[in-house]
C-alpha cells in the first residue's frame, strides 16, 4: 500500500512557477502517494506519514497564522522541515547570526520601521556603496529595493513603516556572474542551478526574467553549502543554498532556503529521484 504524503502548497498558484509535479511520478515509484494541499484549508493531517512545505508562497503577509498552522501540522504528523527549523528560518535574521558566527555569509544589517531615522540610515549607507533592502519575512522578491547614491524609491519608507528589515550590499557579481542555488536532499547534495537576472534587473526569480542553467559547483562552493548546513542546530530534509561571488571570488551565502524552497526540477534529470530516494530513507519506508 503507497505511504501517503503531503505537499503544502497554496490555493491561487497562477502567477508562480512551480516544479513540484515533476517530482511525483519518482515519488511514485518509491512508493509514495502524494496530495498537493493548500496550507489555508483545513485537513487531518494525521492522515499523511509526512506534510512537506513545497509551494506556500504567499505565506508572507501572514506569517503568523501560517506558523499556527505548520506547529499544527507537526503536532499530527512529520513537518519536513522541522517546525523549530521553519520558525528560525522564517525570518532572515539568521543571515547575521550565522554570520557572527564566522560563516561566508553578504554583510547583513537588521532594522526596523521606515521613519526618517532610518531613511537617514539608508541614505548613509547608500552613499558609499549601492545596497538592497528587504523585508526580513519576505519571499519571491516583493518589497524589496536597490538603495542608490544616498536615495531610494519613496515606496520603501510606507513598505517598512512597521516591519522589519534587513539591508545588504548591491554585489556586481548577482547580474555579471548570477546566483547559485545548491540543493541538499536529507543531507546529501543533488544539483545545482545558475539564476542570471534579466538586464536591468537584480533579482534571480524565473517571474521577473532571470535565465536558469544546469551547473556544477565548483569545489570551494560545495564546501560552504556543507560549512553553512553543517552550522545548523538540526539535521534538515530539504535545502537550498544561495550563493553568490564576492568581489574576491569567494563564495558568499546570500540565503538559506529551508521551509519552501523551488527545486528546480526540470533542470536535473536526476534530481526527482534524488528527492525521492532521500525521502524514503528520511522517513525509513
């Protein structure tokens, strides 16, 4: 009988680019049955051997009820990733602890609100060098602005007025030499992708115009993937790490992608296998 399992998902899936089917016919075949489901609905979450978080992309404009609901699902069954994982994830924060903790982590600056005082802030920071502010919860690049020549769009004040925030530098290397996105099935690495942004954009997502490649990482890009999970306070199922060239040509952890990251299946024909092997030795069936 198939071992049943959920992938979390989102109800309104139309204006995002989303691998998770191609997986299925591998998880199939290992002896999975899989259930796409909206994190907005209710369910028996008992019923699955496991709930894991694929596509729930509009979860950031209510991040708490969605924490609400995947500490509910942990209670049922197995959350992949762990909800103490998701609930430290969630916020971007975790880019200046581990790079306190002398990880190759961007420079990252957290604040909060967008007041005149960190206005100021931002037009002192700007003024040297160009940097790209974010929301702290965020995903898919909204609310998210470059900061230039000591001046912004005057839409990222009212963006931040009660949120947080994090500031890093603008790095050449993100539209010269792209993003690099590494992936880790229970552990083991499986493929990567190359994310060029579109001329005259900066961000590497496939909706804003980014060309996607197949890639093999060089060694010393493997080794910071393994340093940065190896930091983490537990052993995580799925991972995406986003790195980036620094001006040096060291490799820089510019996110962790650890609740919902897009696999980008289509570009490793070995890739849905890979997944679907690491899922049946992660959950032992």
């Amino acid at each position: 009988m198939p071992t049943p399992i959920a992938f979390l998902s989102m109800e309104d899936t139309k204006d995002f680019v989303i691998y998770d089917h191609l997986a299925v016919p591998a998880l199939e075949r290992a002896g999975f049955e899989v259930e796409t489901v909206p994190w907005t609905v209710e369910r028996d979450w008992s019923r699955y051997a496991a709930v894991v978080i694929r596509s729930p992309w509009d979860y950031m404009n209510q991040s708490e009820r969605f924490l609400q609901v995947l500490e509910e699902i942990d209670r049922h069954t197995q959350l992949l990733n762990g909800f103490a994982t998701v609930r430290w994830n969630i916020d971007k924060g975790y880019l200046a602890e581990l790079g306190g903790k002398g990880l190759p982590v961007v420079e990252t600056t957290l604040g909060r609100g967008g007041g005149p005082g960190e206005q100021a802030l931002w037009r002192n920071v700007s003024r040297d060098r160009p940097c790209v502010l974010k929301p702290r919860i965020g995903a898919g690049g909204f609310d998210t602005y470059v900061l230039r020549d000591g001046s912004f769009p005057r839409e990222a004040g009212k963006a931040f007025v009660d949120r947080d925030w994090l500031l890093q530098p603008f790095l050449d290397a993100v539209q010269e030499d792209g993003e690099y996105s590494l992936f880790f099935f229970g552990g083991v690495y499986s493929h990567a992708v190359r994310k060029v942004p579109r001329k005259g954009e900066f961000r590497s997502q496939e909706e804003y115009g980014s060309a996607l490649s197949a890639v093999t990482p060089r060694a010393d890009m493997l080794d910071a993937a393994k340093q940065v999970l190896d930091a983490l306070p537990e052993a995580v199922f799925q991972a995406r790490v986003d790195l980036v060239r620094a001006a040096d040509d060291r490799p820089l952890l510019m996110e962790l992608e650890l609740i919902e990251p897009s696999l980008y299946f289509p570009y490793d024909e070995t890739s849905p296998g890979n997944f679907a092997r690491a899922l049946k030795r992660w959950l032992g069936v």
